[in-house]
C-alpha cells in the first residue's frame, strides 16, 4: 500500500472514508484530532499516537493531505463544523 503512493501508483485512490475514528479506548473526556482522509496522513497520525486514547475526526479531503487540502479548502472551518453536525 504505502510504497505505491511513494511510487505515485494509484495516489488519488489511496484515501479512508470520512468520520470519526478511535484510537486506543477513548472516552467522552478524550481529544479530538482532526485531520485529512489521505490514508499517508492518517496512518501517519495514527501511528504517532500509539499509547494514546483519543478520537481522530476525519475530514473529506478528496484523499488530499492536510498542507494541500488547506490551500484547496477542502480542509477548512465549514467542513469541520459540516461534520461536527452530521448525527
């Protein structure tokens, strides 16, 4: 998986799908990380967080990392606040 888009091999395909996930056994009282839905940047996250309970809310980046998703919009306030409000 993951030397294939270091191979730009399938890149734009390489994403999770969008929501909240857990990471270790957070509870209600946890931190909130939010980050993009390319899987790099997630696996990433995640795995800089071992030890750590938290809850990592992933925005719709269109598989795009956080830096460029910012720059595009796609990682903004109105997308979070977007998902913050879906039940």
């Amino acid at each position: 998986g993951r030397w294939r888009v270091r191979w730009n091999i399938k890149r734009m395909d390489y994403r999770v799908a969008p929501g909240l996930y857990a990471v270790g056994e957070p509870t209600a009282d946890s931190p909130v990380l939010v980050t993009a839905n390319y899987k790099l940047t997630f696996d990433g996250l995640r795995s800089e967080l071992g030890g750590v309970d938290a809850w990592m809310l992933v925005l719709d980046t269109l598989g795009v990392n956080v830096w460029c998703a910012a720059g595009k919009g796609t990682f903004s306030t109105a997308e979070l606040a977007r998902r913050v409000r879906e039940p």
